[in-house]
C-alpha cells in the first residue's frame, strides 16, 4: 500500500473515531494511532529519559510552519519537546489537529533500544 493510501486509511479511521468518540461512556479512549518517537536525538527526549514513565500523558502541537514537514506535529512532555509523530504517519493527526479535533498521547513503551528510533513508542487517541 503506498503512503497516500495509507494516510486516506488514517484521516478515516480519525474521522470514525472522532464520531464514535461522542458516543463513548467517560473515560473511554478511543485508539486511532500508535508511533514510534521521531527526533529523540534532536531535542530533549534523552536529557528527560531518566524520568519517563509508561502512562504518561504527552502533548501534540501542530507546527504548520516547520520548513521540514508541513505536516508537522510535535510531542511535548511537561513543556519538553521530546520529537515529533513520524512524517509517514502525521497526515491524519494533523488533519485532525487542524480542524480543531481534541487528541491526546500517553507513552505506551519504553524500551533501552540501541537505535533511538526505537526508545519511544506513543498512542494518540482521540479525547
């Protein structure tokens, strides 16, 4: 399946979700992506890593200007910008954040994986 495929799949599911989610009973989080971290090298992500824990709750912040991706959604943590959602798998997210749909992140996995694209693994749901 190519990436354009893909992200139709993902702005879908978003937007299934998103009207499920109305239905949902309180406290019901609805899953609509699980990523690795992106740019843990890049910014704070290893100075914070001693304090991480599985369950905590992460921000995402859409940057529309990044000169590298127009897609672009960052992941924060207590005001620390840890990396950003994947590029391949941004576009639903984005699209979601941009229409003004309230989504949510908590760290599902930590891991001390030799490879820093493996550290952090992160599930957006819709809130």
């Amino acid at each position: 399946m190519d990436s354009r495929c893909l992200r139709g799949v993902g702005l879908l599911l978003l937007a299934c979700a998103e009207a499920l989610a109305q239905d949902s009973p309180a406290g019901v989080r609805l899953l609509v992506q699980s990523s690795p971290l992106a740019g843990f090298r890049y910014h704070a992500a290893a100075q914070v890593w001693p304090e991480l824990q599985v369950g905590d709750a992460l921000e995402l912040r859409r940057e529309p200007d990044n000169p590298h991706d127009a897609n672009a959604v960052s992941v924060r943590w207590r005001g620390h910008k840890l990396g950003y959602l994947p590029r391949r798998e941004n576009a639903a997210a984005a699209w979601g954040l941009d229409r003004g749909q309230r989504l949510g992140a908590r760290i599902s996995r930590l891991a001390q994986h030799p490879n820093p694209a493996r550290r952090i693994e992160i599930e957006v749901h819709v809130e």
